[in-house]
C-alpha cells in the first residue's frame, strides 16, 4: 500500500467488463468493508493500493489537487468509460478543521462496480518503468506501453460469496451519563444566542456509543440498511458506517446536482393517518420552511461561481424515509470552470444543514455547545475518479468504528453513532431530542440484534 503525503504515487490501473454478480454487499471485507451502493448502482473494494490523508482547514484543497496528480501520473486501461470505471478513490472527510479526525482518500486495489445492467471489475497496482497498457487505453506519466494488461481476477468465486455471517447485534447507549441533559442544556443555550441576535441558526448533535464485537460480520448492518433506506447511498469508508439521503453534490460529465435536507418530523409508519399528519405539519410548518431555506440558500451560494443554469425546486417537497419525513430540495447545474466533485464538496462545506447561519458564527458554536469532536460525522463521505467526477453525500445516519481495541477489551471495537438538528427560533429542547432518537433509528437497527 502506498500512502501519499508528498509523494505521488504512479498507479497501475486496469478496467474490465465483468458479467453479472451477486449483490454488491456481500463482496465486501467482513471486518474493514469498503461499500458505496445505492439500488442498481456502487461499488465495493478490496484491499488498499493507495491512501491519501489530510487534516486542517485546507483538507479538500490539498485532497483535491493530490488526488489531480495521482490521477495525472497514473496508467489507465479502462475500455468501460462510465462515471466511476478506472481509477477511483472512495473517502470520508471530517468535519471541523481542527478535528483530530483524519480525512483520507482510499484507493481500493480491487473495485467491482455496478452501474444498473452493467458491471465492472478494475485493478490498481504500482506502476513501473515496464508496464504498459492495452490497446485502446491511454498512459499518463511517460511510460512506455508494452504487453497488454492481464484482465483483472476475483479473488474468489462470485457464486460463493455471501452475507451469512455471525452477528450478535450491538446495543448502544449514551456516551455518559449526562449526556442527554447536556445535549438539552446546548440546544436551551442555543436558543439563548439566537433569540440574542448575531446567529439564526445553530446545528447540534449528540452521540451514542456500543461495542462491536471483533470478528463481527459488518456485511450484515451494511445490507439491512442497504435493503431498507433505498433513497440512501449506504456507505462504509474507513469505518463510517452508514446510509445517508443527503447528496452533498454529484458531478458528472459537466453535470452537477445536490439535494439538500432540512426540517424533520418522525415517521408513524404503522399509523397512516397520523403518518400523513406528520407529513402536513412539517409542509406548513414556518419554522421548518424557514430553516430549509437557509440550508438551500447556503448551497446556491457556495455553487454560484462554479456553476451556469443553477435551478432548483420550485417548492420544498417531502422526503419519505422509513425513519422520519424530510423537507427536500432538489439543484442541479452545469459546471463552468472544470472543478472536480472533490473542489466542489470544499466549496459547500459545511453547509446550513449540519452547522447553522452565519456559517462561521454557528461552526464557532457548534465548538463551543457540543462537549465531543464530531470527527467525520456531517462531514463528506463518496468518491471521485480520474476525471474529476464523483458523488459525495453528508455523512448522516452513521457511526463511527474505532480501529482499535475499545475499552472493553480486545474482544471489541467501539461504535459512535452521531444525529443532530438545527435550532432556530422556537425550538423546543424536547422536541430536538426526539428528533436525534428518529435519526439515530437507521444505525440501532441495522446494528441491532
């Protein structure tokens, strides 16, 4: 494995068609998966050829333009020319600067993909002075072609893999005793500070922790979220796990959309009459009409002068999940000036939805309310290829694995789950608890027994 600080690494990489296979899921590494599916499109990685990391105010900047030139240095075979085929990193970025989180950009060394009725395998190794590339490829970096790639092999059979596996479920819990009421105290003392003037909104979160037995198959969380949150790309990075409904932006081919979230009401799904309730409450509700237009203010904002034709919505519409209904909105546009996915994602972070308005005065908040370091909670998991093209969402409704042995012994590794709301105006501490409980539902029960 290679892991980029200011070295840049010559990959190796080779594309090919590859017949259908078994749900993407169930592909992945049992202990330190590396998923993005979303339906009938995602991939899954397998070992680690390349890792880049970065931490700071300018991570996605240094992120971005290392990752420029690994993706310029390497030698790519890759006959399949979809958004995703070639050379591809996955990764997860904290959310504050000064987080001891690391933001890490990991290139699998194998890759199977899907993208609807098409799949692919890619493999990535260290280039040399002697490789070369196939016929109908293209080299980068001055290396001189020679024989063909072999095409890429699974490293076993696609009909043997499965999900089975042992899981004996995590229970979760408070990360303190007084957790809860901490969390109660920073939404009262939000309210403070925006009923004083100076900020309209501030985002705060509370955690969870559980412990997840070593040699646990991860496979089986990561496909019941896979096969319930369907409006979801589920994801696992670096041990953030999770399912989020929030597209932070995708940009493909000079096409650029984001959905933007703000505003919740717990579902009732076993009550359809209250359910539909829920849904009109939050569709007339002032004050969640009115924090969903600072979130998709804060991103027509950020996009402006990256984007031509920016165009959204005409009215919030609701979202249904199986865990809450979300106002949503829906941009999309066309870029101007070649930024890659990975430019865009540090234009738009962080924005309205996970930390307020004014952005600066409510992230000064957030560090000054909330008694943890969110680490990459909120803050951007997805991918980007050689091109610059790529999909990254907000990292909501996950938690965070440790890579170490917990507190419990070295039979355990410790899960932190993380969900938030924004507090403006008339927000009732309540009511924002029972707001976090709904946001949490997608990793309890995925973990659960």
């Amino acid at each position: 494995m290679v892991t980029s600080t200011s070295v840049i690494p010559r990959l190796r990489t080779v594309t090919r068609p590859l017949t259908g296979a078994p749900d993407l899921v169930s592909l992945a590494d049992p202990e330190d998966p590396l998923v993005w599916v979303r339906g009938d499109r995602g991939c899954v990685g397998i070992g680690i050829a390349a890792r880049i990391t970065c931490s700071g105010p300018d991570r996605f900047r240094e992120a971005a333009a290392r990752w420029r030139e690994i993706a310029e240095a390497a030698e790519i075979d890759d006959p399949v020319r979809l958004p995703g085929s070639g050379l591809v990193a996955l990764g997860a970025f904290a959310f504050a600067s000064d987080s001891a989180a690391e933001s890490t950009l990991i290139v699998p060394k194998l890759l199977i993909a899907r993208h609807r009725d098409r799949w692919w395998i890619t493999e990535v190794t260290e280039a040399t002075e002697a490789s070369g590339v196939a016929a109908g490829g293209s080299a980068a970096g001055g290396i001189a072609a020679s024989a063909p790639d072999p095409d890429p092999e699974l490293p076993f059979d696609l009909a043997a893999a499965s999900p089975v596996g042992e899981w004996p479920g995590v229970d979760f819990a408070p990360v303190s005793a007084d957790a809860v009421e901490a969390y109660l105290a920073g939404v009262r003392e939000a309210g403070r500070r925006i009923d004083a003037g100076g900020v309209e909104k501030i985002v705060l979160a509370r955690q969870i922790a559980g412990e997840v037995p070593s040699g646990a198959d991860l496979r089986v969380p990561l496909g019941r979220l896979a096969e319930r949150y369907l409006d979801c790309w589920t994801f696992a990075v670096d041990g953030l796990i999770g399912a989020s409904p929030e597209t932070l932006v995708r940009s493909t081919g000079g096409a650029v959309s984001a959905r933007v979230l703000a505003g919740t009401r717990a579902r009732h799904a076993d009550r359809p009459q209250r359910d539909a309730q829920a849904r009109d409450e939050l569709l007339t509700s002032s004050k969640e009409q009115h924090e969903h237009a600072f979130a998709v203010q804060s991103v027509v904002t950020a996009l402006s002068p990256y984007v031509s034709g920016l165009r959204t919505s005409e009215e919030p519409f609701p979202l249904r999940l199986p865990n809450v209904w979300h106002l949503a909105t829906d941009l999309g546009a066309t870029l101007d000036d070649g930024s890659s996915a990975l430019e865009l994602v540090g234009a738009l972070h962080p924005t309205a939805a996970v930390a307020g308005t004014p952005t600066a005065d409510a992230v000064a908040a957030i560090g000054e309310l909330e008694p943890f370091d969110r680490g990459r909670y909120s803050g951007a998991v997805g991918w980007i290829d050689a091109a610059g093209d790529g999909e990254w969402v907000i990292a909501l409704r996950c938690g965070q694995l440790a890579a170490g042995a917990s507190r419990s012994g070295a039979g355990f590794r410790r899960m932190v789950a993380s969900a938030g709301g924004g507090i403006v105006a008339g927000s009732d501490p309540e009511h924002e608890l029972g707001e976090t409980v709904s946001k949490l539902r997608p990793i309890t029960e995925a973990f659960a027994r």
